[in-house]
C-alpha cells in the first residue's frame, strides 16, 4: 500500500457554463491533451457511519479493469488529505490492505468488521488536462456523473485541480485566476463527504454546528486553524441547504457557523491580523449582514399568522402576507445571488487559501508557538471585562447599546464554547460552563427584544404605506406569543438583567 498526501481544490459548476469553463482551463498554455476515463466508485462504512465519524473514507474504485482501494483520512485542512492506496482484486474490500494505516485499530474491533459494508456509490465521466502553471504541474478535471445513496441520486459537475508537483503556490495561483474569470463556486465538500450526507438523508438539510475536539498540547496558531477550518466547513454544510432548498433552519445555521468564525478571528486577532485579515473581516461582515437580512425576515415570517389574524379585514390580512412574502423571498434571493456572484465566490476560495497559506503563518507575535490555554485565558479574560463594563446599567441602556451588549454576549459564548472542554483555559470549569451559559441566556432574551423590536418597525412602515391598514387593530402593539408589545419586552429586559448580574459575580478566569 502506497501512502501520499493529496494536495487539491474542488470547484462546483453548473451544466450551462461546462463548456465556457473547459474551454478556459484547456487554454493554458502548454496544457497536454485530454484525457477520458470512467471512474466508478464504492464507498464502505459501518450503518452507524464509524469510519466517516472517525475521520476516515474507505472505498474501492473501478478504472476498466483496474480497482484501487483507497483509505482517507479527513486532516484540519480544506486542500489536503492523508491517503493510501492498493490495488485490489475486485469491487469488495480487502481488509488486508488496510492493516498498515491509521484506520487499521477501527477496522480490528469484531463490531466494525462485521457490519462493514456498501454505504453509496459514485459513478463519473472524467476529463482531465495536465497543466503547467508557476513551477507547478496541476492535473485539472473536470466530472460530471453521480451519487446514489438508498435509492436517491445527487448530480455531479466540478472541477478538480490537484497538484501533482511543485510549489502548491502555483496551484493556488492558476485557481484564483480561474475563479476570477469564470463562475467557479469553491467546495469544501468531497463527494466522498456529499455521498455520506446523501446516505444519512442529511443532503439539503440544516446541520447544526460541529462540536470541537482541541487538544490541550495545541499552540495557539494550531487552534485557530482548527476553529477556522471546522467553522468555514460548517457553513458550507449548510449552503446547499438555502441555496437549493430554501430551508429556514439552514440560513440560522450558516449565519451561526460564520458568527463563529469571525468571532474566532477577533479572539486570534494578536496571532493572525496580517494585510489580508482586515480585508476578509470587513467581507465575512457583508457576508453577515446578508445571512441576517434573510435570518430577520424568516423570524418574522413566522410570526405571520399570528399577525395576519390580529388584522380584522381580510383584504388587509391579504396585503400584509403579500408585501411579507416578497421581503421575505427579496432578503433570500440577496443572499444567493452574493454568493453566486464573484465577490462571494472569491471570499470563499480567499478564506480557504488564507488560512492554509496567509502571511500570518511567517509573522512573529512571541506567543504563536506557545500553548493556547495561557494565549486565550487572558483574551477571554479581557473580552469578559469588556462585556461587563458595556452591561452597566442595561436595563436604561437605549436600543442600539443594549444591541452592542447583545453581541458582545454573543462573541464572548461563541469564544469560550471552543475550549469548553480544554482543561487549564479557566481556574474554574465550573464557572466557565456557567459563563457560556449566562451569555447564552443574556444574549436570548436581548434577542427575543430585538425580534419584537423589528417586529413592531415592520408593521409600523406597513402602516405608513398603506394607510388603509391602519383602520384596523394596529398589530404592533401586541408581541409574538399574544401579550401587549410593551409587556413583553419588560419580561425579556427584566431576565437579561438577571443574567447579567450572575455573569457579573463569578470569575472563571
């Protein structure tokens, strides 16, 4: 079995621009011919999907008569993965094979063994172009088939780039002219990983955020990139989800995955601030205000009913749904569009890069070879003061300063959730899980306000531009769950206050 570590980048394209796009990679200069195969291949995991929650792909693929048995291991990196290969008699596997890989203890144990087996296949036609870019030959190539997983087909069209030798710097090159001058959508997902989101019936569906597993040994510049990689994969995990399917749920967990991921780049500030950190900050912001325009008007699309039904005129109930229906549907149709557009696209491929190649990785702080448990105590640390110090007398605060406490909590429970489980990051575990939550619960009710606030804003301007509407019941004076509007944000300001003060009396740090 040969072992190697394969260096590459997937772009998805749609059917109509295939062509436009083969016909831009096959004009590089000195590009070889293309070259066709059929490539099937079949993927094994246990029903409980062992081998994918452990990090690991197994599969067998099929070449003419060729098959070659591949073993994955997933590594904190969107461009790389660990692999080792082995030529097999046939389409099963062949355990044998595997006994000098890192999967070998997972594949010992009499469980694993036993329920071993087909999970999905994956059948493509691949075109591909040998390429010579900046001191670096890049197979490019392109696929377009399938993946069926219990009776259910997801369609394949992409790009692979993968570096065979050289610099990666001249694959990261050639792709980000590639990007900028066709509709290129930058994927962290492998089929491998798409085909097991097929089989769970996980494909399309909001996926809530992944749980992390920091090592304690990690410096502080290993922990980034682990936050970073785990928090940019979630969104995308999620993106089909509002991009295809239009699922609610999906845009609430892409827009948590990205809260994440700037608040990790806030918390590393000292370790990664470089001159493109500034420039991706100010873009994950634009990408932010996107997910929370859409956010705001499926929160509010919810409460319709109960809105429409408090207008006694069903003309009037009509004329709301409808003026409701098209924010709502505008605020949605925004944020595809700004992820298919080439500012989208190029902050994605940018992100990806960055965090693999950014200047940030040469740049000498004092501390980014250190330990993060001392490095990230003493930010929390300094976040947690800055919260208290903005919490002063919240219950007076007016609306756009009570707002800046809101984030704050946000910030400073998205922080602390990533090293919830590292020991030596707080004096007191106990108090660190109670901080989590008392941010969890101020940053609830701060926000079960702001909903109702944007609430009563939306009907106010339905108000004002339709007049007639304001001969009925004016619905903004009553909240969500039925009680007056005023009453309600009483009740909510009035447990954010609670919170606040326990957040005030421990000391985790």
């Amino acid at each position: 079995m040969t072992q190697g570590l394969e260096t590459e980048l997937k772009f998805l394209i749609s059917e109509d621009n295939l062509q436009n796009i083969k016909s831009l990679v096959s004009s590089v200069k000195g590009a070889s011919p293309s070259h066709r195969q059929h490539l099937k291949a079949l993927y094994f995991d246990t029903q409980k999907q062992d081998l994918w929650k452990s990090g690991f792909t197994l599969r067998v693929r099929t070449n003419g008569k060729s098959h070659v048995q591949t073993v994955k291991r997933i590594v904190s990196s969107h461009v790389q993965r660990q692999e080792w290969e082995a030529e097999v008699k046939g389409t099963s596997v062949e355990l044998e094979q595997i006994k000098n890989t890192p999967l070998a203890p997972l594949i010992a144990k009499p469980r694993i063994r036993r329920d071993l087996g087909p999970a999905f296949k994956i059948d493509i036609e691949r075109t591909s172009w040998m390429l010579d870019a900046e001191a670096a030959q890049i197979e490019a190539s392109f696929d377009r088939g399938f993946i069926e997983a219990n009776d259910k087909r997801l369609s394949v069209c992409e790009l692979e780039l993968e570096l065979k030798r050289g610099d990666r710097l001249g694959l990261f090159a050639l792709a980000r002219t590639f990007v900028s001058r066709a509709p290129l959508h930058p994927s962290l997902l492998s089929k491998g990983e798409r085909g097991h989101l097929l089989a769970q019936g996980q494909w399309g569906h909001a996926i809530k955020v992944s749980g992390l597993h920091l090592e304690r040994e990690m410096t502080s510049r290993q922990a980034f990139q682990k936050i970073f990689h785990t928090c940019l994969h979630d969104f995308q995990l999620n993106q089909s989800g509002f991009v295809e399917f239009n699922e609610a749920e999906a845009v609430h967990q892409a827009r948590i995955a990205i809260r994440r991921l700037r608040a990790a780049m806030v918390l590393f500030r000292p370790l990664v601030s470089d001159l493109e950190y500034r420039k991706l900050l100010g873009e994950l912001k634009w990408l932010a205000g996107l997910l929370g325009a859409a956010r705001d008007m499926d929160v509010l699309a919810e409460s319709l009913p109960l809105l429409a039904a408090q207008i006694q005129a069903s003309t009037q109930a009509g004329e709301l749904t409808a003026h409701l229906e098209a924010k709502h549907h505008f605020a949605h149709q925004a944020l595809v569009e700004a992820l298919e557009s080439e500012r989208g696209r190029m902050l994605l491929f940018d992100l990806a890069i960055w965090i693999e190649d950014g200047k940030w990785h040469s740049q000498v702080s004092g501390s980014e070879n250190d330990l993060m448990t001392q490095f990230v105590r003493a930010r929390l640390k300094k976040r947690r003061k800055k919260l208290v110090e903005q919490g002063t007398d919240l219950i007076n605060l007016p609306p756009h300063e009570r707002h800046q406490v809101r984030i704050e909590a946000k910030k400073l429970r998205y922080m602390a959730e990533f090293f919830l489980d590292v020991r030596g990051v707080a004096k007191d575990p106990k108090q660190f899980k109670q901080l989590i939550d008392y941010c969890e619960s101020l940053q609830g009710a701060l926000g079960e306000i702001r909903d109702e606030e944007e609430r009563v804003a939306f009907m106010e301007a339905e108000a004002a531009e339709n007049p007639a509407n304001a001969t009925a019941p004016f619905p903004g004076s009553f909240a969500a769950d039925g009680s007056d509007s005023e009453s309600f944000i009483k009740k909510q300001l009035q447990r954010a206050v609670r919170s606040y003060k326990k957040l005030v009396r421990i000391q985790p740090f």
